[in-house]
C-alpha cells in the first residue's frame, strides 16, 4: 500500500459542485447533498487533503495518507477525481 503525503487541498462550493456536475450528479439535489456532506466531513473545505471529498479510508492497495489518527485516507490526484469517485 504506497503511502503518500497528506497535502492540503482547499477548496470553494463552486469548484466542488462544478466537479460534482462533471462527474454525473442526477440532479442540483443531489449536487448540493453531497457538497454539503462534503462541507460538513472537511470543515468547509478548509481541512480537505489530497482531494478526498468525504473522508474516505481504504484498506486496499491504493495510494493513501494518514493525518495522525491512524486511518488510511484514500488519496485523490485532483478534484474530479475525488468528485468521482
């Protein structure tokens, strides 16, 4: 399992729902839901690293990162991605 380093990666509403409808959300329902989640998982986007919208740990082979609490972050190489995912 790489690790990778944690990297800050704020963000704005705008560039997440803009990402959000890129990458496929059904309806402006969904894309506001899931940037408020988004919002609500990364402290406004102010605490977002490695473009990870939500949070998400791994326990697979993919790249991850840690910040301190012993969780393997799932790491994203851009917004789309993490918007897609």
């Amino acid at each position: 399992m790489p690790r990778v380093t944690a990297t800050k990666t704020p963000t704005s509403y705008a560039d997440v729902a803009a990402a959000l409808i890129a990458g496929g959300a059904p309806t402006v329902y969904a894309v506001r839901v899931l940037a408020a989640q988004s919002a609500l998982e990364t402290a406004r986007w102010s605490a977002l690293y490695n473009w990870n919208l939500g949070n998400i740990t791994t326990a697979s082979s993919e790249d991850w990162y840690d910040v301190g609490t012993g969780l393997h972050f799932k790491s994203y190489t851009s917004l789309q991605d993490g918007a897609t995912s």
